[in-house]
C-alpha cells in the first residue's frame, strides 16, 4: 500500500515512500518545512522534498492524502 497527494483540481498524483501521518503532518505545515529546508545544511528527507514541490505545483488546489493499493 502507498500513500501519496493527490490535486483534485488537475487530477495529478504523486505517491511518496512514507505513511499516510507523515503525508498529513507535511501538508498541513508545509510552510514550517520549507523554513527548516532553506536552514538545514543536510537537507530534508527525499519524500519531503518531492512532497513540497508537488505542494508548491499545486499550491492553491485542493490536495487530499490518498492510498494505492
């Protein structure tokens, strides 16, 4: 099973390798984890990074967590 974003306003999706929770958390404070991203010299986890550009494609939309089975 995989989690993942998907915008409903252009029926795009992206599916990441971390759990359903993680997705939620990313999604609701995606502007904390941008802040820590410009300070971090070792950067965010890769499923962070691809959720916050996917995030910032979409930024506007309607994004809900869904699953693939």
């Amino acid at each position: 099973m995989q989690h993942g974003y998907k915008c409903e306003d252009c029926e795009t999706a992206i599916f990441l390798a971390t759990t359903r929770t993680e997705l939620s958390w990313l999604r609701d404070r995606a502007h904390v984890a941008r802040e820590v991203a410009k300070h971090s010299s070792g950067g965010l986890d890769t499923w962070m990074m691809d959720g916050l550009e996917f995030l910032n494609d979409h930024q506007g939309h309607s994004i809900v967590v869904v699953v693939r089975r």
